[in-house]
C-alpha cells in the first residue's frame, strides 16, 4: 500500500478535544460538517488547509490521547487527510482509527515540516520525504490491517467478506 501527500505539521499532546472540540460533541450530527471544525481550537483555519486526498497530518508523541469519541478519527478521515503520522498514538485512538480505515504510521517525525512531500510505502515500511531525501523507517503494519484499511475499515471488511477471516 502507498499514499502520497503534502505534509500538515502539528506538536505534541494533540488530544481528541483539539481534534474536535467537545462543544460539538451533540449539537453536529453530520460528520461532514463537524469535520469543517477539525483542529479549531488551535487553528480556526485549520480546516482551509487541508486538501482533500493530498493532506498527511504529522504529529509529534501521543496524539488522540483523552477521550474514546469515535468523532475524533471520523472527522480526520471525513476532512479528506489520507493518513496521520506520529511518533506514537493513544491506544484507543489507534483501535477507532482502524476501525474506520484511518491509517496511522509511527515514525520519527522530526525530520517532517510543514508542507514536505511525502510518499508513504507500507510494504516497504519507510517513508520518503521528496522535499528533504530523507528516508524515515516506519513501525511495520501487518498485511491483515492493510487489507482492512484497504476496505474502509473494520465494518466494512465484514460487510465485504463476511466475517474476519484474514
């Protein structure tokens, strides 16, 4: 599996209210349109930024840490951005990004700044920043949750092959 994209650089600690904020936790039901607030309280614009099919967000260290809304990785799928790169995720954010076919990729972000092309092999288990030469090892991602990336998730790869048959 391989994407490409634009890098959109974030810190550390990117907790699920920053992804999302909790005021719209009830008042949004429409995932397209709660995904125009991602990021907002650290950037009001953020969502202009992203362009859709194209977007890699890169984070620093435990990103998706505090609550388990499934909102969070919904709106980041929903926004367009292809995949999330950190140096490590919260453990229940991992679980609810696979389940909705979000790809998550652990690597040394440090070498990644904003806007770097980014080619992302998970066959090959490294990425390649085009802007830098830059070659970043990336933690192996099993070939049973490529496959269930590949079908859009968890529900999805059932609903397709009738069960988890990998």
């Amino acid at each position: 599996m391989k994407i490409e994209g634009k890098a959109l650089k974030l810190g550390d600690n990117i907790n699920t209210d920053f992804i999302i904020s909790g005021r719209y936790k009830f008042s949004i039901t429409d995932i397209n349109e709660l995904a125009k607030h991602i990021m907002e309280d650290i950037d009001p614009g953020f969502s202009k930024k992203i362009v859709p099919s194209e977007t890699v967000l890169v984070a620093g260290k435990n990103f998706g840490m505090g609550s388990s809304r499934e909102q969070a990785p919904l709106v980041i799928k929903a926004s367009g951005i292809v995949a999330v790169l950190a140096k490590n995720f919260a453990r229940i954010f991992y679980r609810n990004s696979f389940n909705i076919g979000l790809l998550l990729v652990e690597t040394d972000t440090d070498k990644i700044a904003d806007n770097d092309a980014l080619d992302i092999d998970l066959d090959k288990g490294a990425i390649v920043n085009s802007t830098t030469g830059a070659s970043l090892p990336i933690k192996p991602l099993p070939q049973f949750m490529q496959k269930i990336l590949s079908e859009g998730g968890v529900v999805n790869y059932v609903k397709k092959r009738g069960g988890l048959t990998l």
